[in-house]
C-alpha cells in the first residue's frame, strides 16, 4: 500500500520565496504546551529590548520576578540597567528557544520573519511547546503565515500589538491586544500584565494585528467586520487609547442600533464639509483628509441616508462593503 504524501503547504519564508513547509499538526495548539509551560511561565526571551518600546517592557517583566533572558542587536548601553537587574545576555535568537515564551518587539514585518524564521532565528532551535509572541506593529498576512511556520513544529504563535508610548512603556502602562486562544492566553496573560495596564483578549491568532491597524483609520468597523473580528473588543481597544474621541463614543453606538445619538443629519454634514473645501482651495492649503471625508459623506448621501442623522455613516459603510455591522 503507498504511504499518504505528508501534507504541506506553500508559504513564503522569511526571505520570500516560496517553499514547502510542514503543515500545522491535527492538534489544538494548547496540546503543543509541555507540562511545564501549561504550570509555570517563568523564562520570558525578549527581542527589541534595546528599542524604547522595548526596554521598558522588558524592565517591567523582569521587575515583577519574571527570569528574563534578551539579545542585544549592537547597541548595549539602553540594556546595562537590565543586566544589572539580573537579565541574561544570549548570543544569538535562536538561544532563546529554550525560554517558555519569546516576546518579538521590532520594527515590523520584515524585522519579525528574520527573528523568528531567517538563519539562526528561534526556529532554528525551537523545541514544541516554545511560545512566540510579537507585539510588534505587523502586516496580518505576514502574522498567519509566521504562525503556520510555527505549528509545523509544535510552537504557538501569538499576536499581541501595543498601544501608546515609551513612557507608558516605562511605566508599565501599555494597552496590549492579544490574539491567542483561551488557553494560551491564560498561560501569557500574567507576563504581559507585567507591562501593561490594559490587555484586551480581542479573538484567536491574527485578530490582534487585524485590530491594532483597524485602531488608525475612520472605517474601522466595516474592515473590521469584513476582515472577521468582534467589533465590540474594537471599540474596547480604541476606548482606552490615545484617538479614542467623543465623536468615536457617539459612533460605536451603532452597534447597539443606535443611530440618532449624534443629531445632525448626513446632508448637512456634507454641506458644511463642502463649504470647508471651497474655504481650502480659496486660501490654497492642501486638503486631502477634508476631502476623503467630503467624499464619504457625499456616498452615504448619494447611497439614500441624507436624512439620517451622521452615525448612518455605519450603514452606508455596511452597504457599500456588503458586511453586517451592528443590527442593521
């Protein structure tokens, strides 16, 4: 009898090409946790400890008792102060494999696939149970793709951006946005409370990073429905960051059916946006936020919600995109 061929699938590694790669075990992922790291999550690996974001965080993990063990990129001064807390120096990413969870914060996408699958990266050394999480700021696509890399050799991959600054870094004050499984989440959850005021549970692997960009643009909730996450956890994260807004409260009302708690209606706000861009090419000041807003109002005009007050922006949104957003 011929033997099944192992399945695979095609990825991009971390240089871009295109290659076999092992598909994820028939498990779930909380079955990859060793006895150990299902009991204990002691040794934290950190990535970027010598970034602003990054010192902080690993400042305050090792602060509430955590063992921590950092890669220091070339620049050692930001990292004496963690080593004379008692955090270990390694040579290399792929030293930190034997940590219980690995914290990746760099750049973005590129920075993150060389640390976790370029030569000498975690899994080059990755033992099954490893998890990886980066909080880096990083492009979904690239996310679910680290991730199934990962599974192939019993790792668990974890998204787990950040919101606001240095100084909340420092201070322990972070917001963070996980996108892990219940399980997993409750083994990490203690370490990244170590450096954040705020952890959001937003849904499974990806829907951190989905969320974290979702967190910058005006028509958040309809990507959002599309690209699947719960847009109640959106508003949660957008709440208690830097752009939360009482225009944005008023908004998130529609996904109660709420669409009156802003009374202005649609048409007067395109009229009055109208009248701004006449005033901005009279005085010549470039205005192409004024006038990306402009046109969104006049398609929910055009699209029949004119008479609806501004939170009816949602619905035109919904239509436009063919999701269900709210109620409506």
């Amino acid at each position: 009898m011929t033997p099944k061929p192992k399945q695979t699938l095609k990825l991009k590694t971390a240089l871009g090409s295109t290659g076999d790669t092992p598909a994820p075990r028939d498990l779930p992922e909380w079955q990859f946790l060793s006895p150990h790291t299902r009991d204990t999550m002691q040794h934290i690996g950190f990535i970027g400890a010598s970034g602003l974001m990054g010192h902080g965080m690993a400042k305050n993990i090792r602060a509430k008792g955590f063992d921590l063990s950092i890669t220091v990129h070339q620049r050692t001064a930001p990292v004496q102060d963690l080593l004379a807390a008692g955090a270990r120096q390694v040579s290399s990413y792929a030293d930190l494999a034997a940590c219980d969870a690995v914290i990746i914060c760099v750049t973005g996408s590129p920075q993150v696939e060389a640390v976790v699958a370029g030569p000498g990266g975690i899994l080059s050394k990755a033992r099954a149970g490893l998890i990886v999480i980066d909080t880096s700021t990083s492009e979904p696509e690239s996310t679910r793709r680290l991730a199934a890399l990962c599974a192939a050799q019993g790792v668990i991959y974890v998204d787990a951006p950040l919101t606001r600054t240095p100084i909340e870094a420092e201070a322990g004050k972070l917001n963070s946005m996980v996108g892990a499984s219940p399980e997993v989440f409750s083994r990490i959850e203690p370490v990244i409370r170590a450096y954040s005021e705020n952890v959001f549970h937003v849904g499974e692997m990806g829907a951190g990073h989905v969320i974290k960009l979702l967190n910058n643009f005006a028509e958040a909730f309809a990507v959002g429905a599309k690209a699947g996450v719960d847009l109640d956890k959106l508003v949660q994260v957008i709440s208690a960051g830097g752009v939360n807004s009482g225009l944005f409260q008023l908004m998130s009302k529609t996904l109660q059916g709420d669409y009156g708690a802003m009374k202005f209606e649609l048409n007067n706000a395109a009229k009055d946006l109208r009248y701004y861009s006449h005033l901005t090419e009279s005085v010549k000041v470039p205005s192409m936020i004024g006038t990306s807003v402009h046109q969104t109002l006049n398609t929910a005009v055009a699209l029949g919600y004119g008479s609806e007050m501004v939170p009816s922006l949602v619905k035109a949104q919904a239509q436009l995109n063919q999701v269900k957003i709210g109620p409506a």
